[in-house]
C-alpha cells in the first residue's frame, strides 16, 4: 500500500507541477503522469501504453456522443436567442425583482448540457445589459450568473467532467442529474439569500462595449427590462433542447428501478432514457427550433461567426455541427485522457490482488467521516489543477479502489466529487479568467466573486448532499 500512495501522491504532484508551472495541456500532462505513475506501480512500459489507451478509448466511447450533442445543442440555443427567452421569463416571473436571478437562473438550465464558459459568454452582455438598466453592481449580476454556470457545470451531467465521474464509478446517471439539479439549486438559492447583501457592497461597473446606447430604466415596470426583439422563441421551445433530455434520463431510471424488465414502458424509455439517443432528441428540438425561428438564426448566426450563409439547413446541419466539433474537441480529449489515467489507478488491484480492499480499510479506519473523502478529494484536485474535469476525473480514479469501504452509493460519492469541485477555483482555472472578463472583474475581484462564493456553494453543496444522505435518499 505503501508503494501506491506514494506513487500516486508523486504523480498528482507531478501532475500539478506540469499544469500550474510549466503551463503544460493538461492533455499531455495527464498522459506523462499517468504514464509514469503506471511504471511506479511496477507495469512494463508496453503494459502502461495498452493500460492507458484502454481507459482512454473507453471514456471516449462513453462521453463523446453526449459531449458533441450537447454542443451542437449549445450552438442552437445561441443562433436561435433561446438564452434570451429564458432570461425574459425569469424577469416577468419575479416582476422584475432580483434581476440577477434572471441571468443566474438561465446560466443554471444552459450549463446542465452546456460548458460553463460558453454560458458566460451568451449571458454576460444580457448581465451588463440589465446592471446598466437598473444599477445594479457587476459583482451581484455576474458574480451568481457565474456561480450558477459553475454550479451546474460541476454537479449536473451531461457536462463532461462529472458525466465522466458518474460512468467511471457506475453511478445511475438519471439519479446523479435528478439529485445534483436538487442540490445545486437548494445550495445557490441559500447562498444568493444569505449572501446578496455582502456582495452588493461594491459597486463594479459593467463592460462598456456590452452598453453601448443602453439606458437606466426608472420605472418599475418589468415590461421596461425585458430584451425586445423579434422572433424570440417561445421559453418553452427555448428550454426543451435542455430539459427534454434531462427529463428522460431520469425518469428511465426511475422506470428502471421500479417497473420490471419487460415492462412496455420501462422498455421504451429505456431507449428514449440512453443518454446518446436523449441528447439527440435535444439535437432534433433545436433544430425544429431553428426551423421555425429560422429569420433570427440567419441574423444571429450572420453576427457571431461573419458569413452570410443562405441555407437554413447547412447552417443548421454543417455549421453548428462544425463549430460545436471545434468547442467540444479540448474537453473531450482532456476527459479521455483522465479517464486513461484513471484506468492507471483502478488497474493496480489486478496486479496486486486485494488491494482496493486494503486500501479501503486503511481509509475506513482512519477516522474520517467517509462522506468527506470524495469531497475532499475532489477539492483538492480542484484547488491544485484548476480543471473541473481533470480534478473529477482525477478524484474518481482515487475513490474507485475504496468504493466498497466507503460505505456509499455511487451516486453519492459522483455527486460528493462534484461538490467538492466547486472549491477554490482561481487563477489556475482558464473559467476563472473568462469570468472576470466577460463580467469586468480585475483579479481581486474574481477572487471574491469567483473562488470565494464558489467556495462557500460548494461547502453548502456537502451540506445539502449529507441531509440527503442522512435520509437515505442517495
């Protein structure tokens, strides 16, 4: 046991030194470590490759098709102004109160499918827009719409960390989306109550290029706030590429726990319920979306990218696919890459036989509440690598071996992983710098609107997660 810890604890370190440093891809970073670590652990060099590729090919073949979907999904949403919808209906349903709810809850739907920086990039300007319309600071309207985006992008599959974390540790992802949008929601609703106050004491003033010819608005009227533009779609439509797949994930593992096998409907929605074909039907919504919205898809897609393409149906079927291959192409190979050193680790109980149970002992016996080591670990990961995924991933890898010890569901420890990795995120996290731009924060700032209230949700996140274990329900 002895040579695994140490051959890991090198390996992470080394892992760290290469990404925080020498500012070396975690891509390659995770390689190298991972490949050292397997020669520490006594593999030849042939059997570490074969090791590693395995883990490799393996999280790709799980992840790939979910990720890309949820891409193409991402590129939708923007060129339809499905973003500004949801943004609207969260104004009118709080009558214009609280408007950094508007932005935080919209960022809070887009990050379940969608990466956390390309929800900041499609809020920020409607951010800016509304702190210039009713002065309200930077650091309220961008420092919850950027926790929100975390929040979900952390503990919400089909994001490709913890999507990633859920496969490798066989958790049920129906019960891992279901109860991580309960926990982030209940989390970030506490800390925006308590913590609303606090933060609007400073005052930041929003990008100047996001307000150009915008004006405050005195009137109390929330039609006033709301973004008028033509061919808006219906919030509905808006969310359904979202919330359509998310919803037949679930409910197919409610279906698969308790209808029998050959049950009619628990056979269907088995099929709609597959994460793959449940991300596709998304696919297919956005694209009936554009379809119907198809005069704004011409406008907006003719703004983000410079070309004035005429055809509805490339645009729809080359160019939003090619543009999401484009976003979708880092965290793919950044998750398979931890997911072949991954394989690393959980390969040492097959060489050195029982040893995951030793492990494990050594951890149940240390006197740790066994709810804080997932969480921990992935805080740390998080903290030392500022990389959701390759901290999720990371952590997964070092749970797995003491799983049976742990004395928790799957789920649990997923979404404990995930919790944890919403601590300390700072100057190491390329998500860091993103925010503090687009949300017009100097680094002082991000500190405390980023890393701090982060910080503080993930802390709230462990607490929701063990009265949730507490009762038994994960």
């Amino acid at each position: 046991m002895a040579r695994f810890l140490i051959v890991l604890l090198l390996a992470v370190i080394i892992l760290v030194f290469m990404i925080v440093k020498l500012g070396i891809h975690p891509v390659l970073a995770l390689f190298v470590s991972g490949v050292l670590a397997g020669l520490g652990f006594g593999y030849d060099i042939g059997m570490t490759v074969n090791v590693f590729t395995t883990g490799f090919g393996n999280t790709m073949a799980s992840i790939a098709c979910t990720i890309i979907f949820g891409s193409i999904i991402a590129q939708g949403i923007r060129d339809t102004s499905g973003v500004k919808s949801m943004v609207n209906f969260f104004i009118s349903l709080f009558k214009g109160k609280c408007l950094e709810l508007s932005t935080a809850l919209a960022a809070f739907i887009m990050s379940i499918p969608v990466f956390g920086d390309i929800t900041q990039v499609l809020l920020s300007p409607i951010a800016a827009l509304l702190s210039k319309r009713k002065k309200i600071s930077m650091s309220v309207m961008g420092g919850f719409t950027m926790l929100t985006a975390s929040l979900t992008h952390s503990i919400v599959p089909p994001t490709p960390g913890i999507l990633a974390v859920a496969i490798l540790l066989e958790a049920d992802l129906g019960f891992v989306i279901l109860w991580g949008i309960v926990i982030s929601l209940v989390a970030f609703l506490i800390v925006w109550a308590l913590g609303k106050k606090i933060v609007a004491k400073e005052w930041i003033d929003p990008r100047e290029d996001f307000i150009v010819g915008v004006e405050e608005v005195s009137s109390d009227d929330y039609h006033e706030l709301m973004i008028k533009e033509e061919g808006l779609p219906n919030v509905l439509a808006a969310m359904a590429p979202i919330l359509v797949p998310a919803i037949l994930i679930a409910v197919a593992s409610f279906c698969g726990m308790y209808m029998a096998a050959d049950n009619t409907f628990n056979v269907v929605m088995q099929a709609l319920g597959n994460r793959n074909v449940a991300l596709f039907i998304g696919v297919l919504i956005t694209f009936l979306n554009g379809i119907v919205g198809k005069e704004k898809v011409f406008e907006n897609f003719k703004k983000f990218t410079g070309k004035d393409e005429k055809s509805l149906l490339r645009i729809m079927t080359n160019e939003w696919v090619g543009e999401a291959l484009n976003v979708a192409l880092i965290p793919l190979l950044v998750t398979g890459m931890g997911g072949g050193f991954s394989q690393i680790i959980k390969n040492y109980d097959s060489v050195h036989e029982g040893f995951n149970t030793a492990l494990g002992t050594a951890v149940a016996s240390s006197g740790l509440p066994m709810l804080l080591v997932p969480f921990l670990i992935g805080a740390v990961m998080m903290i030392a690598v500022g990389s959701r995924t390759t901290a999720g991933m990371t952590a997964a890898a070092i749970c797995l071996p003491m799983m049976g010890q742990l004395g928790l569901s799957a789920v649990a420890v997923t979404l404990l992983i995930g919790c944890g990795t919403m601590i300390g995120s700072h100057v190491s996290d390329s998500g860091f710098w993103v925010g503090t731009s687009l949300f017009n924060l100097d680094t002082k700032q991000g500190l405390k609107y980023i890393t701090l209230l982060g910080s503080v949700c993930g802390v709230v996140c462990l607490v929701v997660a063990s009265l949730l274990l507490l009762v038994g329900i994960i």
